[in-house]
C-alpha cells in the first residue's frame, strides 16, 4: 500500500481554509480512481507544545501504479487545481510506501 | 482517534538511521501502553521529484489523554529517549485528530 501525504502549514485564516478544504476540495479529492482509503487530521499541538502544521491528509491507493495514474486521472486534475486555488503556499505532498510494523 | 505524527527528514547516513530505527526504535514504540495501530511508512518521492522527507511514522490512540500518558509512561519515556539518541535533529511530531470523511 502506497500513500499520498498532503501536510498543510497553519494559513493565515483557518476558518476560511477549513471550510474550502472540507467543503469543495475533500469531495474531490475523494472522486479520485482507486482510492481505497483516506484519512484527513486537524493538528492539535506538538509535544514542543505548538506546530507549524494544521492538517495532515493521506490518500492510500494499492499501489505506485495506481497512485500516479489516480493523479493523472481527469478527477485527480481537477482536485490538484482546486487545492493550487486555495492552498498553494501552505501544502506539501509526497509519496511513501506503507511498510508493515 | 488521535495519533503522534513523527516525520522525519532525511539523515546523513539511511541505511545507519534504518537500522537504528527499525532494529530498535519501532519495538520500543509498540510497547507504549494504548497504542490502537501504528502505521510507518518509507518516503519514495513527491509531485515535485524530490521530498526532503525520509519517513512518516503515526500512532493511534483513542483520545488525548490516552496519548498524552503513553507519552509519559515508563515505555513511552525509553522510546522518547532511544529517538533522541539517534534522530533529534531529524524528526519532528505533532499529535493530529482524526476526521470523519
């Protein structure tokens, strides 16, 4: 299993972005082709006590394959636009591959 | 549920940092009292090409205040230690709350 990880920075108007991000962008995002399974968090704190970060989403697809053609898809192109939209400045993504424990 | 998120960026040395934190850091983690799941995962890449980003650890627990006091168990205290022998310039964490999608 492989995953799409989006970390967000705290934005200068949180109520504003939650509400572009859970509103418009998660229910495209979750159109994607061969999603099996997504898992958005809100930052809370840190145990240094506060953190930079303010959302942490992950999309799981079974495979690299899956997930490069999810991205390539006419759905995956129209969240990746919205999410440059609003969220540009405050996004890091990269993939990682899920290893067993 | 909540979860610890430790991310950590890429060391100097991979293959020394794997070893350490496989061999002996993940089974000291997975001894910390509640802990639901844990999850890690090897960065393999990004959109952008490149991720200064290694690996993404997470661990479940069912609210804060169970997170909070595996932290601060004795299991919690020697992970916490071990981590800092070998990765404290490399990782960072946050404790994350998981939303419904």
């Amino acid at each position: 299993m492989v995953k799409l990880v989006a970390l967000y920075r705290k934005p200068e108007n949180a109520a504003d972005f939650d509400r572009q991000y859970f509103d418009t962008h998660v229910p495209l995002a979750l159109k994607m082709p061969g999603l099996v399974k997504c898992e958005v968090a809100r930052v809370v704190g840190a145990p240094a006590g506060e953190s930079p970060a303010h959302m942490i989403a992950e999309l799981y697809f079974n495979d690299m394959a899956a997930l490069t053609a999810a991205m390539g898809s006419p759905e995956g192109k129209a969240a990746a636009k919205n999410l440059m939209g609003f969220a540009a400045k405050y996004v890091t993504m990269f993939f990682a591959e899920v290893r067993p424990t």
